[in-house]
C-alpha cells in the first residue's frame, strides 16, 4: 500500500489528464484508501471478517479493494475523456 500510494502521487504530479475531473476524483479516493490501509494495529488477530476480532489481512485488503475500485474507475474517466 505504501509503494503504491508512492507511485500513485508521482503519476498524479506527472500526468495532468489525472489532475481533472472524474479521474482526479478516482485517484483521491485510491490514494485516501491507501493511506487508511497503512495502520499499524495494536494486536493482529485471526477471527473471520464478521467478528469483533477480524484478521489484519482482513482488513488489509479491504482497503486494496477500495484502492483498486477507485483506479478502475480512474482508468474508466480517463478513456471516456474526463
């Protein structure tokens, strides 16, 4: 997540087709879903995700998700121009 984010902020300063519209929008909601993914948590556990105590992957890659919904959509805006 953080690496991603990384690159994720360099293509933002590079390329301003991602600095407009619907695709700055996309990617703000992929870099945000990224930092919320970078949480250091007290104690990592192994419960299923409906419990009180779900696992730390668990909840890992529920913010990739986001993160990856948010660049489809990116790429979605960016090929339809805006």
């Amino acid at each position: 997540a953080y690496a991603q984010q990384g690159l994720l902020l360099a293509a933002k300063a590079d390329f301003p087709a991602l600095q407009q519209g619907k695709a700055l929008a996309a990617l703000d909601a992929a870099l945000k879903s990224l930092e919320e993914g970078q949480f250091e948590p007290w104690v990592v556990t192994n419960g299923t995700k409906s419990s009180l105590l779900a696992n730390h992957s668990s909840r890992l890659r529920a913010f990739l998700e986001e993160a990856r919904l948010s660049l489809v959509a990116c790429a979605s805006a960016l090929r339809s121009g805006g």
